[in-house]
C-alpha cells in the first residue's frame, strides 16, 4: 500500500520539467558564441561560426515540422521572405534597428504562412512533402519576377549595418553577435514552442487521425507549427541577408533545403541539441572538404543514407541510448542501483 | 496560326517526355509507396550513359539508347533490392534515403564527367517544315520513341499478369501479397521499369535540351507537378497531366515569355489543390 502510495507521489513529483537538458544545453551552446569574438578575431573563424549558427536557426525550420511528422522543404521560401523583408525595410525605408527588423524577420513570414498553411496542411504526408518541394521552386520563380520590389537577378545590395540600440554593429565580430542573437532567438522560440505543445505533438506524430478523433484539433497545431517555423527561418534568413549584406535568390536555392533537412536527420530528429549538433558537425564537415567542394552533397547524401539505415536517432539519439546502456549496465553490475526506472514521461 | 500549330507539336513532344518522367515516378509510387527524389538523377545518369557510349565508345545512338536503359534499370533494380528494400515501410525513411541516392548519384557524375556539359547532339539533324509549320526530326524521333514507350507501358501495366499483379500491389498491398503476389520480385521489378523510363528519357531529351550534372533537379520538380495535378499514382492521370504540362509550358513560353510558363504552372496546380487536393484523376490518397 505505501509503496503503491510512494510510487505515485514519485511519478508526481517526477512531472517532467519544462526544458529537458538537451534544450538546456542547446540553449547554453548557443549563447557561448557571444564570446567567440572576445576570444579571437580570426575573420575565418567568425564566418565559420557564423554559417554554423544560420545552418543550425533554418535546420529548426525541419524540426519543427518532423515534430508532427512533416518533412518540409519550404524553409528557403520563409528565410528568403524574412531576408527579403528585412533587405527591403532598410533599404527602402531606412529601419535599421536590428529588434524592430528581427520582429519583421519572425512575423512577415509567419503571416505568409497563414494561408500557405490553409492551403497546404490539408495534405496527407507524401502531398506535403511535394508541395513544399514546389513552394521553394515557384519563391525562387518569384524573386527574379518581381523585380521592382526585389531586384530582380541583381538582388538587393548595398544594405547599411544594422544598430542596436543606436550602436552600429558593422564589422565581422559585429555581424555574429547579430547572428548570435538571431538563433538565439530562434533557438529560445522554438524550445518554449515544441515544449509547451510536446504531449499535442507526440500525440499527432504518432497517429495523427487517432489524435484527431481523441479530440485534438489537429490542424490548429500543425498550422501554428507551420507559422512558427516560418517564423524561425525567417530569422535565418535575416541573419544571412545580415552577414553577405545582400539579398540574393541564389541564396536561397531549392535544393538548399536538402542541407537543412540533413543537419536535423544527421544531428538527430528527436532532439532539438540534435539540429545544434548535426549543423556543428556538417559544416565544419563542408569546410573541411572545401578542397574539393562539389563533394559535400555526395558527403551528405551518402551521410543520409547510413544514418537512415543504421541509426535512425542520429548522432543524439545514438549517443544517448549509449550513455543509457552503459547505465544500466553498470548500475547491474554493482549490484546496488534501483531497477530500471519508469520512463521519465520524456516526450519529447 | 502557324505559329499556334508549331507551338503545339512542341508542347506535344514535351508532354509526351513529361509522360515517361511521370509514368516512373506515379508507378514508383503507387507499387512501392515511395516518393522517388532519384529520379532526376536517373535521367541525367541514362543522358551521360548515352553520351559516354556514342562519344567515347563509338557506339551508334539506337544502341546507346538501349545501354542508357539497361544500366539505369540495373543501377534501380540493385538500388532498390539493397537498400530501399530495408526501409520500405517508413515512408519517411524512404524519402530520405532515395533524397540520399539522388545527392551520391548528382556527386558521382560530377566527379567522372566534370561541371562543364559536354557535346552531345541527337544524330539527326534537319527540320520538317508544312507550309509554315516547323518542326525538328529530332523532335519527330523523340515523339515516336515516347509514344511508342507509352503504349508499351500501358500494355504492360493493363493486358499483361505481371501488370495485373503490380495493380493489386497497388491497390491493396496486404491483400495482394495474401493472394501470393511476391514483393520481393515485383517491387524491384517495378523500380527498375520506372528507372529504365527515366533512363530513356534522358538519353532521348538530353541531346535536345541540354546535358549537364545538374539538369536532374528542374526534371524532379516538374515530375512532382505532373503527378500533383493527375493524382498520385494514377497511371491515366499521370499521362493527361503530362500532356497539359508540356502545352500550357510551351504556349505559356511562347506567348508569355521567359519563366512565366513555369509560373502559371504552379499556379494551376494551386488551383487544382484547392479544388480537388487528390488531383485530377487520383482516387482517395493512400496513407503514405
């Protein structure tokens, strides 16, 4: 009786908290790159950073959707709407206050994708996929055509530096404390986002018609998904219009979101430290093959292909169902640890 | 109004290049439950083949057309049996594994046949001309070859045991399999029939349009049109679809210019997916 007693104050009192420690940790990563100005002015080491943390804020355009079981191509579409925003308002409107651009970055999009979301999360999984797939095809149409507002195949150059608070950010080191902010932004925006909602979406990734008819309304969260990760790459758009200083459809080709899409695969889909890591792990990978450039997509189609067929988690998930066993096999071993304990209701 | 007619035949030989694209791809699809992101890949790996043999080897062009079938068929065939076939069930999975295939086979050619596209161009030269009507032998021999590969296609799929079986694979793969349909032998067997088309195709159409390690990636986005407004994995449906998309590209390029076509494209599939989301002749959407 007690210990039934004793067993349920423990799941109780168990009540998962609302950031797990991949969330934590992803978010203390990030916020260490504000320091990577102070401890070197390296030019290469800043862009390096730099891409990683604009790699990493669009990956969290994927994860977003794989949290309801959507794969989506479309995160070039909303980053070139967020960079194009923000290219446009400083441009032609003289903003440059990088809070006032940074919201324009997160809503402009976010609003697009209202009813682009309307139209297209009717769709059953393969649809989706396709329609996305053609989104990026006809935003990429669309920029060259609607040359007054965006330039056309001149893209929009020559953007003044952005200012925070009255302070210009103008040189390199300038440009990732910008970018820093940015992903972390997004990076905050999304772990409150798919915490807050996790048990809605573990239910819909599951089996979206049994959640639906338990009463879930369905499309309300896939459509605030939706919005949300339009919102978040368009943050990332914002950043990399931020760093090249022009806006450019070149710069959100496509087939760009192939990388997107393996930065969460490879990292790892079930966490968000997963998309941190696999955008860490790939473009410092990029960088080091440089030599032979045209190689990365062979790299990372054959990195796709292997962790498909052999760890499905990624090198998160991997890592930590190791650091799991490893547990379990050394608390057997001393013969003293508690039996294996209930799951942590870590939905994730 | 020679002009109409002109642009006609040329929508007519392009819808009929988009068929074979669809065919594979709506087959792919509807057998296996697989979205095929190779597909472009196989089409510009059956142009290089077909280049490679008439180029380098001396081959004459009907023979390297053959070669460029064969090998995309195998290169499915040995795709789709070593590891296509371990995660057929996740459909995610197979999205990402064929994505997967489409970037090693892009890389793979890039690095044999370099960046640059090489000179490759179709055997017959000359145009037929009817009053004021042009129209390239090129094209004509593309036309046939397409045509008479459609009609075979549909022989196979619809008059054929083989075919029959693959329908009821499609219709419904628990019950079909019940009935003692072999997966194991029809799903690699539909693969490389979808493959060898795309392989077709890029050696019929490269030599005309163009040849380079990147062409793959407008051909995958035009297969996904085509099959989003006939319904996916309708063999009918992938056809007439075809067929609109090669008209409304060529009079929309004719009479609207530049990149428009593509535009007004993508327009009418919206259209369609607001109206009927299961496309024009797609039945209730299987759950993939």
């Amino acid at each position: 009786m007690t210990t039934a007693a004793a067993t349920i104050s423990g799941y109780l009192k168990q009540k998962a908290p609302f950031f797990g420690s991949h969330e934590w940790i992803t978010l203390g990563l990030v916020l260490l790159a504000f320091a990577i100005p102070a401890l070197t002015t390296n030019p290469q080491a800043l862009s390096q950073a730099n891409l990683i943390l604009i790699a990493a804020t669009a990956a969290l355009g994927v994860y977003i959707m794989l949290r309801l079981d959507l794969m989506s191509f479309a995160v070039p579409s909303f980053m070139a709407i967020g960079g194009y925003t923000v290219a446009v308002l400083s441009l032609r409107l003289g903003v440059t206050d990088v809070v006032v651009l940074g919201l324009a970055a997160f809503l402009v999009p976010a609003l697009c994708a209202v009813p682009l979301g309307w139209l297209i999360l009717r769709l059953k999984g393969v649809y989706f996929v396709l329609v996305t797939f053609v989104l990026t095809e006809i935003v990429q149409l669309l920029l060259f055509e609607a040359a007054p507002l965006t330039g056309g195949s001149n893209g929009l150059v020559g953007m003044p530096a952005v200012r925070f608070f009255g302070f210009e950010l103008w040189d390199n080191s300038h440009v990732l404390l910008t970018t820093t902010g940015l992903a972390f932004a997004g990076f905050l925006v999304t772990a409150i986002f798919t915490r807050r909602f996790r048990y809605e979406f573990a239910a819909i990734e599951k089996n979206d018609v049994l959640a639906e008819s338990l009463g879930l309304a369905c499309w309300k969260y896939k459509a605030m998904a939706f919005a949300v990760a339009a919102g978040v790459s368009g943050l990332a758009g914002f950043a990399l219009v931020n760093m090249l200083m022009t806006a450019h459809p070149t710069s959100f080709a496509p087939m760009s979101s192939v990388n997107y899409i393996t930065y969460t695969i490879v990292g790892g889909k079930g966490s968000i430290l997963g998309t941190l890591v696999g955008a860490i792990l790939l473009v410092s990978a990029t960088d080091y093959f440089a030599l032979r450039g045209e190689l990365s997509p062979g790299l990372f189609g054959l990195l796709i292909i292997v962790v498909t067929l052999l760890a499905r988690g990624g090198v998160i998930g991997t890592v930590t169902t190791l650091i799991g066993s490893l547990r379990a096999r050394g608390s057997r071993w001393l013969g003293n640890g508690p039996a294996r304990k209930a799951p942590k209701g870590d939905i994730r | 109004m020679e002009g109409f007619i002109a642009t006609g035949l040329i929508g007519i030989s392009l819808g009929s290049q988009y068929t074979l694209l669809a065919l594979g791809f709506t087959l792919i699809f509807g057998i296996l439950g697989v979205v095929n992101f190779a597909h472009g890949g196989f089409y510009v790996m059956g142009g290089y083949v077909a280049y490679y043999c008439t180029s380098m080897l001396g081959l004459s062009y009907p023979v390297a057309l053959l070669i460029a079938v064969g090998s995309t068929a195998m290169l499915g065939w040995l795709f789709e049996t070593l590891i296509l076939e371990r995660v057929i069930e996740d459909h995610q999975a197979t999205l990402m594994v064929t994505m997967g295939f489409y970037l090693v086979m892009a890389t793979a050619i890039l690095m044999i046949f370099g960046a640059e596209s090489p000179e490759f161009s179709f055997p017959i030269a000359g145009v037929w001309r009817a009053g004021g009507v042009y129209f390239p032998y090129a094209n004509m021999v593309v036309l046939g070859v397409c045509l008479a590969a459609i009609v075979l296609v549909y022989w196979l799929v619809y008059r054929t045991n083989l075919g029959r079986a693959m329908r009821a694979m499609a219709e419904d793969r628990a019950v079909a399999s019940a009935l003692g349909m072999r997966t194991k032998v029809l799903f690699p067997f539909a693969f490389a029939l979808a493959t060898g088309l795309a392989g077709l195709t890029g050696a019929l159409v490269t030599p005309i349009l163009a040849l380079a390690p990147h062409v793959g990636d407008p051909v995958l986005a035009f297969s996904f049109l085509t099959v989003i407004l006939g319904g996916l994995g309708s063999v009918t449906g992938a056809t007439v679809a075809a067929f609109i998309v090669g008209l409304v590209e060529a009079y929309a390029a004719v009479y609207l210019g530049g990149s428009k076509g593509a535009l007004t494209l993508f327009v009418l599939v919206l259209i369609i997916l607001v109206i009927r989301p299961q496309g024009l002749l797609g039945k209730e959407v299987r759950r993939a």
